[in-house]
C-alpha cells in the first residue's frame, strides 16, 4: 500500500547561519523534507577542518620525529598526526574491549589544575 504524499511546509528564509542552526536544532526535519528521495552525497574534494596548536616537546623527541619522518619521506608534522590518530584510534578500541561506558577518561578535565603549595618555608617562619 503506498503511502499518501503529504505537502511540504516551505523552509524559512534565514538571515544568517546562526538562525538556522537554532531553527533545526529546535525542528523536526519531517515537515520540511522528503527523506524518502533522499540520496547520499559524497564530497571528495572535503577536507577536515583543522586547527593550530602549540605544543612544547623535548628537542631530542623533536629531532627523532623529524629523523624518522626524513627516513619514511614525510613531513614531520604529517608523521605526529598519524601517530596521534593510530594512538587515539587503539585508546578507543581498547576501552570498548575494557568495559569503559563512557569516554569521560579520554576527555580532558575542564577544572585548572591548582599550583602546587610550597613545602619550603622562608629561614624567617622557620625561625
């Protein structure tokens, strides 16, 4: 038995992205679209967003990540984000294997860290 067609309600015309974010993410699609002649669409030329960091390392572990990403012919920071993404992939697989529900144990922590107190006191408080 097919389904009865049932009308579209016509979709707002937005005034910035921002409006439309917070449109759909307070709106069923349903009225709007026809999912049923959705089709997928595939982006090859899509590349991932990406953003700088900074971040401090050992100039030894520098130079042998450069020395082994001269060996295998690759930018040195190619070479960290592959190693990043094969690290983070296995931390990921191993916490399914380990029970771990949630990913809260790979999530940083949102508090700053405390500067630790001084053990140390002045020769004056010492006495």
């Amino acid at each position: 038995m097919a389904k009865p067609k049932h009308h579209q309600k016509a979709i707002p015309t937005f005034t910035s992205e921002a409006e439309e974010r917070r449109f759909w993410e307070t709106h069923d699609t349903t009225p709007y679209v026809d999912w049923s002649t959705a089709r997928p669409a595939r982006f090859p030329n899509l590349k991932p967003s990406t953003e700088t960091i900074s971040l401090r390392l050992p100039a030894g572990l520098l130079a042998d990540l450069k020395a082994l990403a001269n060996k295998q012919d690759v930018p040195y920071q190619s070479l960290l984000k592959m190693f990043l993404a094969e690290r983070v992939a296995r931390e990921w697989r191993s916490s399914r294997v380990t029970g771990v529900r949630s990913n809260k144990a790979l999530q940083p922590t949102s508090r700053a860290r405390k500067p630790a107190k001084s053990q140390h006191r002045s020769r004056a408080a010492r006495g």
